[in-house]
C-alpha cells in the first residue's frame, strides 16, 4: 500500500513538472547557475588554498643575528620560536655554514674567492629561518620578533617583499571568495522565488483536482507531497547537470589552468585530478544546497497556499 501511496506521488510529481515545463525548464536554469558558482567558488578556494601553500614553502622569515649574539642566545630564542602552534619548522644557518654555501654557489668565480681570502673574518653572519604553518601567520611571527626579548639580540628580519605578495594574495583571495558568496546569494533568492512561484501555479492549475482529492478522503501529506517531490526533481536535474559540465570544463582546460598558476614551479598540481579524487564533496555541497532550497520554497508554497 505504501508502495502504490508512493508510486502515485512520484507520478503526481512528474506531471506536474510537464504541465508547468517552461516554469520547471526555468527553475532547472536558475538552479544550475547557482551550482555553477557555487563549484567555482569551491575550484576557487581548492587553487587559491594551493598557490598559498606553493608559495608558502617557498617562503620564510630569514633572521640575522647581531656579531655579539651567541650561539647559546640563538638556541635559546630558536626553542621559544618552536613552541609557538603557529609556525612549522625553524633552522639556523651559522656564518660558517653560510660561508661555506657561497663558495660553493661561486667555485667557478675566482675572483669571488680571491676576495674573500683577503678578508681577516667571516662577513656572513648566524641566521635563522621560520617556516610557519599558513601564510596569514607570517606578519603575527614577525611582528612577535620586535618584542625586546628577541630584537636585543637580531639585527634584520626579511620579510617585508614576501609580506606584500602574501597579503596581495590573500586579498585576491577574499574579494573572488567573497563576490562568489554573493553572487550565490543572488541566484538562491532567484530559485526561491521561482520555484515558490511554480509550485504556486501548479496548485491554481490543479486545484478542481486536489478539492477531489480532499473530498475522497486523501490526506494533507499524499496532496502536499508531489509539490515537494517536484522541486526536488529539479534539485536532482540541477545537480546532475551542474556536476556535469564543471567536470567537462575542468578536463578542457586543467592544463591551461594548470600552467597558468603553476607553472615554474616544483609544486605538480592537477585541479581535475584533485576535484575527481574529492568528488563526494563537491556533490555533496551542491545536492545539499539544491535540495535545502527546493525543499524550503517548496513547502513554504504549499503551506501557504495550499488550504
């Protein structure tokens, strides 16, 4: 019985979709585009996530010890640079460790070391080099090394040109996050309002038969239900269709994508490769997203008009 009960509302559902095929095609055009943004923003945070993390490896604080600093001092601030959650990895480079890494970078230059022999003492001095765990943490990092305990004992921190492309990024970031967000926005209100308004047509068209409905005895939920199945049926099209170009768009042009904001760089990187793998993601937030606001409009049509 409950299987005939639900057979009955999926083929209410259907017809419904048929009779009101151009307000359902449109709802179906709204939905998609709302998912289009939104597997954009997600390709989006995926790519802008990575490049910060490219870049970041390739990025770190280079501190240079005063003449005076001793190793012992160094060791020490080292250890309280460790022990903050906000950075990865610390090592220090000694001024004989620097020297030895420039003779060999310029062994084929001569005069290079014909200069330094005739210097009485090691020019290069001790360093050390942070690598935190995010790129937002680099400015409270350097900022934290202008606290007295550790300036008396510094004299140079370089990061202010890593500080700028970091913070240009991370800006860049933000601004496409947060227009994608409101672009979202736009296109969910538009389905909302769509859909409120099919189901609101659908019930003014079949109202002769749902007032024969009331008076057979069928209950509130069996009228009510294929209005609700419908707009979910447009979630699902919306999805499946959704899903299906951001895929065939990510293999057309993942390489272009990829060189563009890889290229040059040690880091491989597939963004069509990384969408497949993570795909129940992807699915799941756009299925969530269609079906919450098919489900919502829905059943605030019925609940207002129909009675």
């Amino acid at each position: 019985m409950i299987g005939i009960t639900l057979l009955r509302i999926f083929r209410n559902a259907f017809r419904n979709f048929r009779r009101n095929v151009w307000l359902s095609i449109a709802t179906t055009v709204i939905m998609t585009l709302t998912l289009i943004v939104i597997s954009f923003l997600y390709v989006v945070n995926v790519i802008g996530t990575q490049v910060l993390t490219t870049f970041s490896q390739k990025v770190d604080i280079a501190v240079i010890f005063k003449d005076t600093t001793t190793p012992d001092q160094i060791n020490v601030i080292k250890q309280a640079i460790d022990g903050r959650p906000d950075v990865q990895d610390t090592h220090i480079t000694t001024s004989e460790d620097a020297l030895n890494q420039f003779r060999e970078k310029h062994k084929n230059e001569p005069y290079i070391e014909q200069a330094l022999s005739e210097l009485q003492r090691n020019p290069l001095p001790n360093s050390m080099y942070i690598v935190a765990k995010d790129p937002q943490f680099y400015t409270d990092i350097s900022n934290s090394l202008k606290d007295p305990t550790y300036s008396q004992y510094i004299d140079k921190v370089n990061f202010e040109d890593s500080k700028s492309v970091i913070e240009k990024l991370i800006h860049i970031m933000t601004i496409t996050k947060n227009t994608a967000l409101i672009v979202t926005g736009i296109f969910a209100i538009l389905v909302m309002l769509i859909m409120f308004n099919t189901i609101r047509l659908a019930i003014y068209s079949f109202r002769e038969e749902i007032d024969i409905m009331r008076l057979v005895g069928a209950s509130r939920w069996y009228i009510q239900s294929p209005f609700i199945v419908e707009s979910m049926l447009v979630a699902v099209i919306s999805v499946t269709i959704s899903i299906i170009l951001t895929f065939l768009v990510l293999n057309a042009g993942a390489n272009q994508i990829n060189q563009f904001f890889f290229s040059g760089q040690q880091a491989t990187f597939d963004i069509y490769a990384y969408t497949t793998s993570h795909w129940v993601q992807l699915i799941g937030a756009e299925a969530g997203v269609a079906l919450l606001l098919a489900i919502m409009s829905s059943y605030i049509a019925v609940r207002r008009y129909l009675k």
